[in-house]
C-alpha cells in the first residue's frame, strides 16, 4: 500500500519536476521570411512583458506549468509538458515554411507555445495566409496554428509590434 503511494506521488511529482523547468523559459520566437520591406517586426513573446509584478509573474508560470502538464495527463502529448514540444517545432515549421512557395513575397515570424504556432507578419493577400496557417497545421505535433498576419504594410498590425531600435 505504502508503495502504491509513493510511485502515484512520484508519477505526479515528474511531470511538475519538467514544468518547473520549462516554465520560465522563452517561448521560441523565429523570423522566416523578409520579402515585404517595412513590415512591423512583432515584439517577441514573454510573459515578463505582461506580467507586472512578482505575483503576476509566478501566477502566470502557474498556469504555464498546469496548462503543459494537463496536456499530458490528458494523453494528448507525450512529452509531461506540452512546452518542451516547441523547442523542436518551431525549426520544423521554419523549415517548412522556407521550402514552401506559397510562402514567397511574404515577410513572416512564428513563435510556439505548448504545441501552438503564431504566425505573424505581412503576407500578399488573406488567401496566402489562409494556405500557410493550413500548410503549417500539417506539421507533426502542432496542435493549433493562430493567424496574426496583416495584407501588406498598410494598418495597425494584429498583433504587439517590437519597440523601434536606434
């Protein structure tokens, strides 16, 4: 009984052990493509940026932490944390893209979270973004594929733009 207890304590505690080691980790951050001069560079993803305070900073690796852990325990992943997927995913889905023609004229970044590829950037029209974010969702082990490019260099992009550099 008491050994019963401990491999359960202990299948519980790896999974944690992996998510307090990835948890404060940047999340990958890419640029694939520079066809399209003047295209707003996207601030690359953090957590720290949001995060405000020491509290807000340890709320959200809690969150970061569950969020790749439930992926696992669910069966839907097979490594215990759904963000050690996106060290290996991102060099795929650049790779991809690069040999990919429907990605020409484009001017593009991809950042991962747990199994998530952003796609941001400029491309020529909807319908090349549109069969990018179809072509990418075939890459193994993405989950999810989120659209945040803009048609041309003309608008406020959808996406928190990188603080201009002197």
């Amino acid at each position: 009984m008491c050994r019963e207890r401990a491999a359960i304590v202990l299948a519980l505690l790896v999974p944690a052990f992996a998510v307090a080691q990835v948890s404060t980790e940047p999340d990958p951050f890419e640029q694939v493509t520079t066809d399209i001069a003047n295209c707003p560079v996207p601030a690359p993803p953090s957590y720290e940026n949001t995060a405000t305070d020491a509290f807000q900073r340890r709320f959200e690796a809690h969150w970061r932490g569950e969020r790749g852990t439930s992926c696992y325990n669910s069966g839907r992943c097979r490594l215990p944390n759904a963000y050690l997927y996106d060290k290996e995913i991102i060099p795929r889905v650049k790779k991809f893209i690069l040999q990919d023609k429907r990605a020409a004229g484009s001017s593009l970044w991809i950042a991962g979270q747990r199994r998530w590829v952003t796609l941001q950037g400029c491309v020529k029209s909807k319908e090349q973004a549109k069969a990018l974010v179809e072509a990418i969702q075939t890459v193994d082990d993405v989950e999810r594929v989120v659209d945040e490019t803009m048609v041309g260099v003309s608008g406020k992009p959808p996406y928190r733009v990188a603080p201009a550099t002197r």
